[in-house]
C-alpha cells in the first residue's frame, strides 16, 4: 500500500503496518550535522562541551549546545552536572548510544573499501586500508573489536564484537 506523508508526498517505502520509513526515523535522530561527530568523540573518550569544540573543527557552540539538548532529549546521551567549584558538566552516551556502534563501524567500512582515495589520499594500498579498519575498529570498539579481513565481497558485514558494558 502507497501512504502518504504529511507533506502530501507518496512515500512508497513505507509497507502495511508502518506509520513511517525506519531509514527516515533513524537518520532525524542521527543524521543531523555534527550528531555522528558528536557520537564518535564520545567514544573517543571527549566527554566535555570544550573537548568538543576542541576536536571538531568548525562546529560552534550554539549548534553544539543545541545538538547535545536534542542528544540528551533523544536518550542517546545522559548530561552529568558534578557540584563542584568550577562547576563540571560531563556527557556519557547512554544504551541507546552505544547502539549507534555498528552504524559508525559500517561507515568506517564502506569509506575504506569504496572511497579509499577521499579516505587516505592517492596511492594507498589494500594494507593501508586492513590497518585504518583496525586503527577505527580500535577506536570505536577499544578492546571488544575481534577483527574479521576486510574485503569488498565482506564490506557490507558487520564486525564480530564482544558485547557493550553500558555504566548508565
């Protein structure tokens, strides 16, 4: 059945069933500029407003202010705020959060297999692509990645990972 959406558009993606296309949903939470920045240096072990503005260039303080109000609203991050003197604010990805994991490592994956000379530059080789999936893997994963060989035929596989501990 072909539904329409509220903005008189025929969306044919979206079957019996369903109010809305799962694609749609997902990206209005994080596909917003800066969201998946955000998620990554929070796995990066950057939990603090100026952390963030440090190690994402070109993203401003009112646009964070209001990515990580619409973070914190969607539950994929929880705000700490400790009394002390200064007053210290900290972010942790919730959850939720941390099941943002293996679309950042999907994207990690496809970027080096399918656009590796915007990825590394001109020249790079296939062992140069195996290492930054490692390098990433271990970024975002830290010691739950289990490494599976990259290739295009496996591209599209998500990576073999020990579960997530979650301390919220």
């Amino acid at each position: 059945m072909v539904r329409k959406s509220s903005s008189r558009t025929v969306d044919r993606l979206v079957p019996d069933g369903f109010c809305a296309c799962p694609v749609d949903i997902a990206f209005s939470v994080v596909g917003k500029k800066w969201t998946v920045h955000l998620i990554r240096n929070l796995l990066r072990g950057h939990s603090h407003f100026n952390e963030f503005l440090t190690h994402i260039p070109g993203l401003g303080p009112r646009t964070l202010s209001a990515r990580l109000k619409e973070l914190e609203q969607e539950e994929i991050i929880v705000k700490t705020v400790a009394r002390t003197a200064p007053v210290s604010v900290h972010y942790a990805l919730t959850k939720k959060g941390l099941a943002v994991l293996p679309i950042l490592e999907q994207m990690v994956r496809w970027s080096v297999v399918w656009a590796p000379d915007r990825v590394f530059g001109k020249g790079k080789t296939r062992a140069d692509t195996e290492d930054c999936v490692r390098e990433w893997e271990a970024v975002l994963l830290g010691d739950r990645a289990v490494h599976a060989p990259l290739t295009t035929e496996n591209a599209s596989t998500t990576v073999n990972r020990r579960p997530l501990t979650d301390s919220t």
